[in-house]
C-alpha cells in the first residue's frame, strides 16, 4: 500500500477545495455577524468572540498534536483491515455515506454518553444561535472522535477517504447554524438544514436529544431521532435555558 504522504498529494484536490469553501463559510459568517450586530439582532459580540477564540485554538490543534492522533489512529487500525476498497469516484460516495452514518452515531453517543456530553456540550453552551456558534467546538473531541470511524477503515475504506468524507460532513454543517434560513419544505425531512439544525440546538424539552445527522437527516428518520421545528427554540444546554427562563 502507498505512504500515507502519497495518497494525500493524489488526492490534495479535494482537501483544498474543502480549505477554499471554509474560506468562503468564513467570508459568510464575517457577513452576518456584522449585519447582525448593525441590526441588533445581537447585542454584543461577546459570544462571537468567544466562539471566533475556540475556533482559532481547534485550528491549531487540529494542524498539530490532537490532529495527528485522529490520523494515526486511524493508519494503525489501517493495517487490520481485512478488505480494500478501490479509491476511485464511487467509492468516495460510499465514503461520504458512511462517514456521515458514522457521524449520527458518534454524535448520538456524545449526547447519550455522560462522560461524552461532558465534552461535547461545549457545542451546546451558547445562549445564541449563529454562524459562529459552528466555531463552538470541544478542545478535546478531536482526542477519541478518530475511533467511531476505526470500522469504516477495517472494511476497507481508504484513510484518506475517511479523513476527506468526515471534513466534508463536518464543513457541510458550517451554514445550517442560522436563524436566518427559515424552513426549507420537503429538504428538512431529508437533509440537515437550518430549521432542523436549530431544533438540535433547543433546550425545550420536546427537542432535547433530537436530530443528530451530519449531511442526512434520514439516519434521524431511520432510527427515531427526529423532531421538526415547531416551538420556538430556547438555545443552550438545560441548565442554563432553564435559569434564564425563572
């Protein structure tokens, strides 16, 4: 089998056209959050800035240490896999399918899980909903997400595949932290968009530990999790939605 170095420079392409759209969500969320704070939709930009910080952090996590771990846990696994699936234009559909399969199940575990949610409700804490808040993300996730998607290489997919498949379901999600998308019709019971994403966000009770999808609502449809917006969302984690609402 090719280095791990080969088979990223054969398929560079598609890690710098996800570095380009990250580019232009960035341009985006620049946009709203000057027009919301020119509206006062926001009063302060405090949230934005604490978001903007846990972002600039991950950055250089991600590029470094807790980043290499994802990558060499996954190259270890590699060398038990007791298949090899061809990396060519299908396979990396299947690719994106099952990465984003894998997602709804990891992030389901990171909300059911105790010591899970300990860390993933850094995501959840903020009392604003906006495209920042897809900055929000945990210092640590990045330390033992790597294993939910050790199954996908044992069956053959390449490392490659997997890291580039997650990055776009992840990247994917960047735009659907918006109240400035309202409903999207026939769209929210298949996809992941803002309607749903926000129902996700929601500290109500009917929309505690709903809509786990990635890319795919489906998986939620599939398997019981799935809850259309209809209250309006209170955000943050319960805690604190509660102490705001006495």
């Amino acid at each position: 089998m090719e280095s791990f170095d080969v088979r990223l420079n054969e398929h560079l392409g598609v890690f710098i056209g996800l570095e380009v759209v990250g580019a232009l969500f960035l341009i985006l969320i620049v946009a709203e959050t000057v027009l919301d704070y020119k509206t006062g939709r926001r009063r302060n930009l405090n949230e934005s800035f604490a978001n903007g910080f846990i972002a600039l952090v991950n950055t250089l996590l991600d590029r470094t240490l807790v980043g290499a771990i994802f990558v060499i846990g996954l190259l270890f696994a590699e060398s038990f896999a007791f298949a090899t699936m061809p990396v060519a234009w299908w396979s990396w559909g299947l690719a994106i399918l099952a990465a984003d399969f894998t997602y709804y199940w990891m992030h389901r575990a990171e909300h059911e899980v105790r010591a899970l949610w300990a860390v993933h409700s850094t995501h959840h804490s903020s009392p604003e909903y906006n495209l920042t808040t897809s900055f929000r993300l945990s210092w640590l996730e990045t330390l033992f997400e790597w294993i939910f998607f050790v199954p996908i290489v044992l069956i053959g997919f390449d490392v490659i595949q997997v890291l580039g498949s997650l990055l776009i379901v992840v990247v994917y999600q960047t735009w659907i932290h918006t109240e400035r998308v309202d409903k999207l019709g026939w769209l929210d019971g298949v996809f992941n968009t803002p309607s749903v994403h926000r129902v996700h966000h929601g500290s109500n009770p009917e929309y505690i530990d709903k809509n786990y999808g990635g890319i795919l609502i489906l998986w939620d449809r599939l398997f019981g999790t799935f809850e259309r917006e209809v209250e309006p969302v209170v955000y943050g984690c319960l805690t604190s939605a509660l102490t705001r609402q006495i």
